[in-house]
C-alpha cells in the first residue's frame, strides 16, 4: 500500500490530503507538521487580535482532531522534518529516516525579519501566525500601548494599523516604498486611499525603510526616530524551501528559485516529489512567468492538484494572476495585475467617489485593473477580467450587464471593458 508524506500542515497540505481521499486514495498520508496548531489563515489574524473573530474561527479546517478523522490522516504533530531528500524519503530532527512513495512539500512562507541594530525586545512583533496574533493581542490587552509603527504598507499593514487605530493607539505606517500598496495600486489610486486612511487618523512615513530599534522606538533609514510602543514588520514573506534545498544525488535536485518550480501537475523536478502552496512558484497568467502567489486561494487550489495526481488521477493547475481584494476601515480596494506595466489609460466614475475602476491597456490586452469600492460587484468583476488578463475573449451576460448598469455603470464603460478597444484620447467614462 502506497504512503504518502505531506511535509507542512497549512491551506495547501489540507487540500492536498482532501484531493488525496477525495480522489480514492486508500493508502497512508503522514503529515508532518511542526506546530501543534490546525491549519490557520494568516489574513484571519488581525480579525482574532480585533476581536472580530473567536480563536477558534482563525482555523477554517476546523480542529486537528476532527480534521485526523475526516482525512483518515497519520497526523505526526510537532514534529520537525529537516530535509526532504531526492529517494523521496525526509530526515526528522531527531535523525531519523522514513521513505514514502510520494512527498508534498507545503511548508508555505515565513514573514521576513530584516537585521535590525539595537536591542528589539518585546516590542517588535509579527503577522503572520496565530502565534504572533496571540502575542500581540496579549499585549494589547495590558493597556500600556500608546504609540506604534506598522512597517510595511501592505495588506497586511493596514490591517494591523486599522485595529491598532481601533483600540485607541497613535499610529504610523511606515515603508520605504513612496507610496500606499505599491506593487498593487496605481499612484492615483494609492493617493486617494492614503487620504481616505489619513482622514481616519494613522499617519504615513514615505521613502524610509526600518533600521533599528532604539530604547524609544524606531529609527528609519533617513535618520528619523519614530516613538513606539509596539513596532509591528508586515514586510513580506520569504518562502520556506529550505528543507528542499539537496545536494547532488541520483535522481537529481528539486529545482529552487525564489520558490520550489513545479509544472502544471504540481511536481518538481524530482519525480514524485510535489510541492503546492506559498513555499512554491505558480505560473502567471498574465505573465506566463512562474512566481510566488501568495493568496489563500492559490494555495488551495495547488494543494488540491498535487493532491489529485498524486493519488493517480490527471490534473493541471492553470495558474493564476496577481490580485488583492481587501476590505479596511470602511472602504474597499481591488488590484488585479501589475501597476507597473505601461499601457493607454482607462478610467470610470470619480477618483473621490463611492466607486471608482482604473485600468491600463496596451494592444487590446489588460495591463491592470484597480477599483474603490464596488465590493457588491468586485467577484463578477473578477471572473470578467481574469478572462481578459489570459486574452480569451469574454462578453458579460444580460443578467450581469443589468446588474452593473443598476449599480450606475454606463453602457459605454462595459463595452469599452470587454472589448478593450480605446481609441487616441478615449480615457475616461464618468458617472451617469
């Protein structure tokens, strides 16, 4: 009977071992996972620290019990495997050896922690597990925080700075970047957010990256101290590949730049070794580059395929385009696409309004797309122009064109959207 290891107990290793048995599978699937905690959603952890969410809503799956008995699933919790070797057998902490069959490796991302100078203390903290959120709202709760700085602008960021603002604290969002959501807002777009933000009360520090931690706070890279209480780095991420990192052998090596390569089966290098999540590259649609996309549903999905052919079955995972939908102090914001590409200017509704869509286009082809509010519409959107970002041909139906035009978008916008044709100086449609 075959056996299966799932290296990594998060979104992906969760739907990979639900694909597995879904797919009729029978034999073994041995998860290893380092924490003793069931598979969480890292953009669920601001909600738990906020008070939104109880601990146990942090974990979508449900429990691990549960989970061990609906998967029929060897769970070897808080157990560490230190390297997935090219045989397909894994190297435990404690030098033991086990082979498999098969292995996914899901060990997902890990937020990044600069070298900073000075003593960090118990003021600086993360976002990314129910660990960090813990700590943080632990914190929170003894009162003493009267200022912080959210470095990082990002998603992420302004959902700590939001509940941060919520609980009564003076906070500063910092990031070197110039600007808010810089690898998924227009300028235009970021401006008019950072204003809306600003209107709130969190104030912005541009164009300065974190150095060092000080006995007051933080200080920036342009010599700036900034007074803090508590410093939270929403960074980025850094993809957890080091335990796929091999020497030389037989069958070869797993294949590793910025994430684990897989193809279109989820499978690296090495035959029969898998990997699905945000420890490994997807392919862009709009690109046709492979890189890390780091969204929940993204990992799902490539769990789910390695899962599927893994237990035999045929399944291609189609990849994906970069895009947020975030929901934060009142408003919304949608990126679809890269900001930075060039291309003619498509605009509709007002920049201060209730609802707003940019996009660039360039030889009929989407570019970018962002919106302001439309959180009602955001997912027809989203099916429309994921369609578009691939260039397959794509037309709303009556019932979505009704729709949109109730929710006061002009004929004009709509068939300028699906056909993308722009012609010299048609950039913008307004609001009827």
């Amino acid at each position: 009977m075959e056996q299966i290891a799932i290296i990594g107990f998060g979104c992906a290793g969760y739907n990979g071992a639900r694909a597995l048995r879904a797919s009729g599978f029978t034999g073994g699937i041995h998860v290893y996972e380092s924490t003793q905690e069931p598979p969480a959603n890292p953009m669920l952890t601001t909600y738990y620290v906020s008070g939104r969410l109880e601990e146990k809503e942090a974990y979508p799956f449900g429990g691990l019990e549960s989970i061990t008995r609906e998967l029929n699933i060897c769970l070897h919790s808080g157990e560490t495997v230190r390297r997935v070797l090219p045989d397909r057998s894994i190297l435990l902490a404690d030098g033991r050896r086990e082979a498999f069959d098969k292995i996914l490796i899901s060990t997902g991302a890990r937020a990044v922690v600069p070298a900073l100078k000075g003593p960090a203390g118990s003021r600086v903290f993360l976002m990314r597990t129910m660990d960090d959120a813990r700590r943080m709202k632990h914190a929170l709760e003894q009162g003493s925080v009267q200022k912080a700085v959210v470095v990082g602008a990002s998603m992420v960021g302004i959902k700590v700075a939001e509940l941060l603002l919520n609980r009564g604290v003076d906070v500063t969002l910092a990031d070197f970047a110039p600007y808010l959501f810089p690898l998924a807002a227009f300028e235009t777009v970021a401006r008019e957010l950072e204003h809306r933000v600003a209107e709130k009360g969190i104030h912005f520090k541009w164009n300065a990256g974190i150095e060092g931690i000080t006995g007051n706070g933080a200080r920036f890279s342009d010599g700036e101290e900034l007074a803090a209480d508590l410093i939270c780095l929403c960074i980025g991420t850094r993809a957890n590949v080091e335990l796929a990192a091999n020497t030389e052998a037989a069958q070869g090596t797993v294949e590793i730049r910025r994430g684990i390569v897989v193809n279109s089966h989820m499978e690296t290098s090495v035959p029969g070794i898998y990997a699905a999540g945000d420890c490994c590259e997807g392919l862009n649609l709009q690109t046709g580059e492979t890189m890390i996309i780091g969204l929940w549903a993204n990992a799902g999905a490539q769990g789910e395929t390695a899962g599927k052919n893994m237990a035999g079955m045929t399944a291609a995972y189609p990849g994906n385009v970069v895009h947020n939908i975030t929901h934060f102090m009142d408003m919304d914001f949608i990126g679809l696409g890269d900001p930075r590409l060039p291309g003619d200017r498509l605009t509709f509704g007002e920049l201060s309004g209730p609802r707003y869509v940019e996009a660039v286009v360039k030889d009929k082809r989407l570019q970018c797309v962002n919106m302001i509010g439309g959180q009602e519409e955001s997912g027809l959107f989203k099916s429309l122009l994921m369609r578009l970002f691939t260039g397959e041909p794509a037309r709303l139906t009556p019932y979505q064109r009704a729709f949109l035009l109730k929710r006061g978008y002009t004929e004009a916008f709509l068939e300028q959207l699906e056909g993308l044709g722009m012609g010299a100086g048609q950039e913008s449609c307004p609001l009827e």
